[in-house]
C-alpha cells in the first residue's frame, strides 16, 4: 500500500513532466538561439534586445494593474455568486450556475468585441442611450481603457474563479459556522470571520489563477488594449511577433520566460500561504452537510441585484452577439438594422463543411479531453494535498507550465515539439497539448476540494484494510464530485473554444471550431463569426447541463448509499 | 494586330493543353497537392480544380505571422506537408533563401507582365492592395480624400481606424511604400505621416478588424483594403478614388523543394495562375489579381493604377516600427 504511494509521486512528475516541460523546453531552445528555428547557434541577444527596451517599465506596470485587477474583479463577483447560490435559500439556483459559466464557453474575441459595440466612446449603446437619457455632451464610458480592459477580462475569467470557489463552499462544515452563531454572532460576522478565512486556500487559488491567466490573455488587450494604446506583456510579444515577417518566437519566448517566472513565484507564495492546510480541513467526519442561509426579506432584492448583474454582464453581451449574427454588417440597432434583419450567416456556417467538421472534432476534444484531463487532475491534486514533499511541490509547479506563458508562443512551443513526433497533425496533438496545457484548470478546483477532506477519513478507511485505490474510489473521490465536476466542465468548456494551440497546430481534416472562429475575424466577418460562436455556446451549455446533471445524480446516490 | 494577337494566345492554349495531359496524367497518380496559404475564402477555387482534374486540392490556412515559423519548422524537420505555397513576396524570398522552394515556370503565367517573375522559383500573381475606405452613408464621395495628404484635414479626427502602425508589417510596408512611390519629398511624406498621427486614428491589431467600426459608424474612413467592399457586401463600404496610385504587398506563388506531390503541385500552380482561377479570386474574394484583363468587381478599380512596394528587409520594417511609434504615441 505504501509502494503504491511512493510510486506515485515520481510517476506523475514523468508524465506531467513530459506533457508541459517539452514545449518549454523547445522554447527555452528558441530563445538561446540565433535565427528564428528552436536550434540555432547560442546567443543572449534576444534576452538583452528585449528587457533593455525602454518601453518595458511602462508595460510591465500595465500587466501588473491588469492582471491584479482582472484577480480581484473575477474572485470578487465569483465568491459573491457562489456564496449566494451554494449556501443561501436564493430562488433559480441552477439558472445562477449556467450564467456564471456561460463566459467559459464565449470564444474571448467575440465577448471582447461585443463590449466593444456596448461601451466604445463613439457610439456604444449604452453610452448612446446615456447620452440621450441624461442629455450628456460626452459618452459617459470609455471601454479603451485599463479599466475597461479589466472589467471585461474579470468577466471573462469570473467561471475560472467561480468553479474553483465553488465546490470549496459547497464543501464546508456546517458546526464551524454553528458554533459562531452560538457564540452569539451575526451571520455576516460568521461570514466574514469564520466563512471566508476558512475558504482562503479557494479563493488564493483563484486569485492566482486568474492572473496566471490573464497575463497569458491576449484576446482583451489586443482588442480593448490596443485601440487604447494601452499595452500589457501580451500585446507587447506579439508587437516582436508580427513586426517584420520573420516573426521570431524565440525573442517573443524570451519575454514570455518573465511571465512564466512570475507564475512559479505565485505558486509558490500560494504554496507558501498556504502550508499548514490542517487549519482548513472543513469535512472530518460526522456531520457533513452545508446548512443553507434563510436569506427572509433581503431574498428578493438580493437576487435582483444578481439578476441585474448577471444581465448586464453576461446576458447583453450574449445578445449583441445574436443581434449580429442577424444583421447583414456591423450596424447600430435602429428600424433599418432590425427590417434588414437574416439568418444568411448562419445558412452559411451550416453549409459550410469545414465549419461542421470542426464542431465534430471540437465536441469530441472538449468531451474526451476532458475526461482523460480530470483523471489525471484528480491523482496530482491527490499527491499535491496529502502527500505534500518536496517533489509534490516540483510537481504542482511543473503542472502550470505551458499554462502560464503566454498563449501565442506556447502554441509554437508544442509545434517544435510535435514535429519530432508522429504525433504531427493529428487530432492526438492537439489532445494531448490542451491536457498539457489547461491541467490546471482540473487541478485547481480539486485541490481545493482535497484540502477540505480530513485524512482521519483516509486513515479509518486504511484501517479497515483498504488500500490506496479503494481508498480513493469508496471515501475521497464520492466527496470530490463537486471539484470533479467543476474541473471537467472548466476543461471542456475551455476545450471546445481552444484557439490558441489550435491555431498552431491544427491541419485539414483536425479544424476545431475556435480556428474557423479566427479565420472569420481575420477576414473581419463577424456576422458568420457570431453565428458559428452562439452554436459553441449552445453546445458547451449543453455539455455543461448533462455533466452538472451527472454530477448532482452521483452526490445523491452516495447519499443513499 | 488584335487577329494576330488571339491567333498567338490560341496556339498558345492550344500547346499549353497538350503539355498539360501528360501532367495532368502524373498528377492523377499521386492524387492530391496540398497547399499552405493564407487567403479568404478560396474553397471555390479548390474544389474546381479537384473536379476539373480529379486531383484532390487541399487547402491549410495558416496566419501571416506564423506562416514562416510553421513553414520552417516542418521543412527542417524533414516533414513539410506542403507541395505548393503562397504568402506575402517578402516571405516567399525568406524561404527560398533557406532552400524550401523548387523551381519552376508556369506556362499559365505566359501573359503575366513580366516583372512578376525575377526568378525561376516565385511566380507573383497578386497584389495586397491597400485603400481609404469610408463609410458611404456617412461620407458623401465628394467629401471622401481626393488624396492622401487629405487625411490629414482636422476633419478626420478622432474618425480614423488603421492597424497599429508601429507593429502591423504590411501597414508599415505601405508607409514605407507612400515615401518611395507617391510624395515628391521625404519632407512631404513626414509632414503627412505627422498630420496622420495628429488625427489620433484608433489602432487595430490587423487589416482584419479595421472594416467593422467604418460599417458601424463608430470610425468614418480606415487605411484598409478594397476586397473589403465585396466580402462584406451589402456593408455601406466604397473606397476613396485618390488620384494617386494604390499601393500594395505582391502575393507569391511557388512549389515546394520536398513536395511528395510535385506533378500535383505543377497542376495546382498551373491551374491557380489561370484566367478561370483568378476571376474567382477576383470575383468572390476582391483580390486585386496580374492575370491581364482580370479585375475584382469594384467600380472604378479598373482604372485605377496599383503599385507593388518594393521588399523591406525586416530590420527595416523594425526600424520604422519604432519610428512611427514615436510619431503615432507624441501627444
């Protein structure tokens, strides 16, 4: 039983180690070298012509403000909503989790665009019907901004917060909160000196992975950024990339190896922060069932205030989208646009047999993937919360690897890699580079989850003789469902709209959806762009629904078990 | 003359047909020709050429900014999938200088003018061209730039959209391109690159994204491109007449040194360079072909006369990147 243990840890870092460094690797390569290949003779030329920019400071202050600020607007609303719907009495649960999911399944270019027609100071909708409303010289509301930048990729990261806080709510001991009520205090004294200091390993991991990720984001500063002028890390590597037609990945990687160090020290600090995860073990033994809050009078206004948000932020967006799959070019709604108003976008995403063979091929990456993904998740979360060495450490960090640079120069990391491999052009590549990639979005929500089971439960179970497997599959894993279910939906979502390493390495006959999506935005037709984007909506909505419908079905036969 | 002329482009046909049999017999063997690309909607054209000849054209689409490093990265690997290849001329030279392209003259190229083949190996067939394009609803013609200095006019402030002139290659060709072939002085060429800048135009990533905020009124006029007006038709698109040339990047064509198909490839080639070929281009796409006498279905582009710039070296586009960073960033 305990070789099994042992054995684990090192075989996990092989096979995760394989996965992520590999590309890194070849990127590592690519910045040492000369000449725009990942081999090359040795030079330092692209690490001192990079970080000897002047304009580096100012970018870097940009991508500090950026990506804090995406942290705090994402974990923020997220634990707001999931503490309203996991442990309140508010009305229409389940429409709550659909539209704190539903920014996963938007491709970023389209939400990014469709605040754009919402708030850009020339004529944005809102802002027109402000200016008329209040008879305002000036708009209001100026999208191409920081501000704007975050606001929007807050939004756009909110599910990561989300299904990480989540489960972690879900997951709480009801005596801690009993035995602060019995001392006499408030429930929103009980809130916020028992609830939230206990959940602060979930709402680190968010925190950290949401600014993991939006430093790896290019979608909003390249479309809200850059008409602002306003440049982060992202767009700067990408000013390296498409400056010249030798685009040279090599220098775009060594400016890419900062933001990889900034996430290892994030990992490292939330490893740091924290270490003695006894102190948050919420599910010991007896007694397990989170108490749900009688919200009373404030029931009602609470949840139109969450109503109100969740329509601005995620349902006007959703139909601007619809609005212009409708119309023929990008108009401002008016009696012309609506009378000139056709489905012919979306006739011709049907028609088109590329566009159908991708959403084949996505459905069935986004579905396989995620599944082979979340097993591997659940065994790493497993020896990162209880086994806790020096390699489960090495291993957490490796785990982030491809994940934390930024996305177009982690793209052609895995395509120096692929091609050394049979692997090359095949739907297999790009299995194998999204698992590589996003396994943090399974490990995360399972972390948190782990770390809320007491290993007396573990230890009752092994004394009884169970070994480690059975172990796993009768206690631990009965308990995670809630994390499994938040991984794979975070990993089939996010699988389904992969652009990315899609981009890279995708070929005829492996098209998924998100490349058919950027082809139609680099040839500026966003009509059929947010037609085939509403489809991947619909489809993720529907894989979402069925896996949080297996999910809930699952926690209740364990129930009557 | 004229009798003479078609008597000549018969003969011409005629022989190129026989020449093409036993091509076309060779190519059928080897079944298929892939081609690597970066260019809207050319299905039509692909699936023509596999009924025409039953060879199977397939086509991967592959961005501007990744096209070498894929390209090269396959070919170093021993495993470039591609027989035939197409992209801006300045990367068709990069990748012949590191040996990716094989030679060869297309008889279907014959009536091509003849600067678009320097060499044996990179047959141009296009030009990338750029345009002032304004919305018509908002924009009467007559207000519209009579020449690109009218850019300048205060008028256009803040209603101006461009790709990022500080990163966007083919935009800093194009500027490159306006001092070399269109200002009388390099003095002139500043003055309206400043004027510009003082416009503060709003910056996109790429071409791509330049038309929609023209369509939408959110911008009144974009340095964009002309094929625009048919992809995005019934979008209250026209392109100002300046009496200035129009300028642009020349598109190459060329087969690969390691086609696993290279009788497929000469096909392709041979077929892509075709009069029925670059009508489609020009009609479903606006692309502004060489073949003579082809023209995309914009009125008045006809008449007007398309430049192609000279190739920047990319320290030079870098070199300008900079420059113009400075000028477009001064408050």
């Amino acid at each position: 039983m305990f070789s099994t243990r042992t054995a684990l840890t090192p075989s996990l870092i092989v096979i995760v180690g394989f996965l992520t460094v590999c590309p890194v690797v070849m990127l590592v390569l690519g910045s040492f070298s000369e000449g725009i290949g990942a081999f090359g003779k040795f030079t330092l030329e692209k690490y001192i012509q990079s970080y000897t920019d002047p304009a580096f400071a100012g970018i870097i202050v940009n991508t500090v403000i950026f990506t804090i600020g995406s942290g705090f607007v994402a974990t923020l609303l997220a634990l707001f909503l999931a503490y309203l719907n996991t442990r309140t009495n508010i009305p229409f649960k389940f429409l709550f989790r659909i539209i704190s999911i539903i920014p996963m399944m938007i491709p970023h270019i389209l939400f990014s665009v469709s605040w754009v027609l919402l708030l850009n100071p020339s004529n944005g909708m809102i802002n027109l019907l402000l200016k008329q409303i209040f008879n305002l010289e000036n708009s209001p509301f100026n999208i191409y901004t920081l501000g704007g930048m975050i606001l929007v990729e807050g939004l756009l990261d909110l599910p990561i917060a989300y299904l990480i806080l989540a489960p972690a709510m879900a997951a709480f001991d009801v005596s801690l909160e009993e035995s602060s009520k019995v001392s006499g205090a408030s429930n929103l004294r009980t809130l916020t000196r028992v609830t939230l200091p206990v959940l602060r390993p979930a709402i680190l991991a968010s925190f950290i992975l949401v600014i993991v990720r939006s430093l790896a984001s290019f979608a909003v500063p390249s479309i809200i950024g850059m008409p602002g002028r306003i440049y982060v890390l992202a767009t700067h590597i990408y000013r390296i990339i498409a400056t010249g037609f030798a685009a040279d990945y090599g220098m775009a990687a060594a400016v890419g190896m900062s933001a990889l160090a900034a996430s290892i020290a994030l990992i490292y600090l939330y490893r740091y922060l924290t270490s003695e995860s006894e102190k948050y073990v919420t599910i010991s033994s007896r007694g397990y069932r989170p108490s749900l809050i009688e919200l009373k009078k404030a029931k009602y206004p609470l949840f139109a205030i969450v109503g109100l948000l969740s329509f601005v932020l995620i349902v006007l967006p959703v139909l601007v989208l619809f609005y212009t799959s409708l119309v023929p070019y990008s108009m401002v709604p008016d009696a012309r646009a609506f009378s000139m108003m056709n489905w012919k976008h979306w006739l011709d995403v049907l028609k088109d047999p590329i566009s159908l063979l991708s959403l084949k091929n996505s459905v069935f990456l986004g579905i396989v993937g995620a599944t082979l993904g979340v097993i591997l998740s659940i065994f790493v979360s497993y020896v990162i919360v209880k086994v806790r060495t020096r390699a489960a450490g090495l291993l957490e960090s490796i785990s982030f690897l491809s994940f934390s640079f930024p996305g177009i120069v982690i793209g052609v990391g895995f395509m120096w890699f692929f091609v050394r491999t049979p692997l090359y052009a095949t739907i297999w590549s790009l299995l194998i580079g999204y698992i590589a990639t996003y396994l943090p979005y399974g490990i995360r929500p399972l972390t948190s989850a782990f770390i809320q089971i007491h290993s007396h439960l573990e230890e009752s179970s092994r004394v009884c003789g169970g070994g480690t497997l059975y172990t796993l599959r009768r206690i631990v894993i009965p308990l995670l469902i809630p994390g499994v279910v938040s991984g794979w939906i975070l990993m089939a979502t996010m699988f389904v709209r992969e652009l990315t390493l899609s981009v890279v390495l995708s070929r005829p006959g492996t098209e998924v959806l998100a490349v058919q999506i950027l082809r139609f935005a680099e040839d500026g037709l966003w009509g059929k762009l947010s037609a085939l984007g509403i489809m991947m909506i619909c489809i993720s909505t529907i894989i979402v629904v069925i896996a949080s419908l297996i999910g809930m079905k699952m926690t209740r036969v364990q129930e009557t078990d | 003359m004229k009798k003479l002329a078609i008597l000549l482009f018969v003969v011409l046909m005629a022989t190129s047909a026989y020449a093409d049999q036993a091509l076309v017999e060779k190519a059928k063997g080897e079944g298929k020709a892939a081609f690597y690309a970066n260019i809207t909607a050319i299905e039509p054209i692909m699936e023509a050429f596999t009924n025409e000849y039953g060879v199977k054209g397939e086509y991967t689409r592959i961005s501007t900014s990744k096209f070498l490093a894929t390209v090269l990265t396959e070919f170093q690997a021993g495993k470039l999938l591609a027989d035939v290849l197409q992209s801006p001329l300045p990367i068709m030279e990069l990748l012949k200088e590191k040996g990716v392209l094989a030679s060869y003259r297309s008889p279907a190229a014959a009536s091509y003018p003849a600067w678009t083949r320097k060499d044996d190996k990179i047959q141009i067939f296009g030009i990338e061209y750029v345009a002032l394009i304004y919305n018509k609803e908002l924009v009467k013609a007559k207000d519209a730039p009579k020449r690109y200095e009218d850019l300048t006019n205060p008028k256009w402030k803040g209603k101006i959209v461009m790709a990022n002139p500080s990163a966007h290659a083919t935009t800093i060709s194009w500027l490159i391109g306006l001092k070399e072939n269109v200002f009388p002085s390099e003095k002139a060429w500043m003055d309206f690159v400043k004027g510009l800048a003082a416009n503060k135009p709003m910056f996109v990533r790429s071409f791509g994204p330049t038309p929609a905020p023209v369509e939408s009124g959110e911008k009144l006029i974009a340095i964009s491109m002309p094929k625009y007006i048919i992809t995005k038709a019934p979008a209250p698109l026209d392109w100002a007449r300046v009496e200035q040339p129009l300028l642009g990047t020349p598109r190459g064509i060329a087969i690969t040194a390691s086609a696993s198909h290279p009788n497929a490839a000469k096909l392709f080639v041979d077929y892509w360079l075709s009069k029925d070929a670059m009508q489609m281009l020009a009609d479903k796409v606006g692309e502004y072909v060489l073949h003579p006498g082809v023209y995309p279905p914009i009125d008045g582009i006809d008449k007007a006369k398309v430049l192609p710039i000279r190739e920047l070296s990319d320290d030079e586009i870098r070199y300008w990147g900079s420059e113009f960073k400075k000028i477009f960033d001064a408050p």
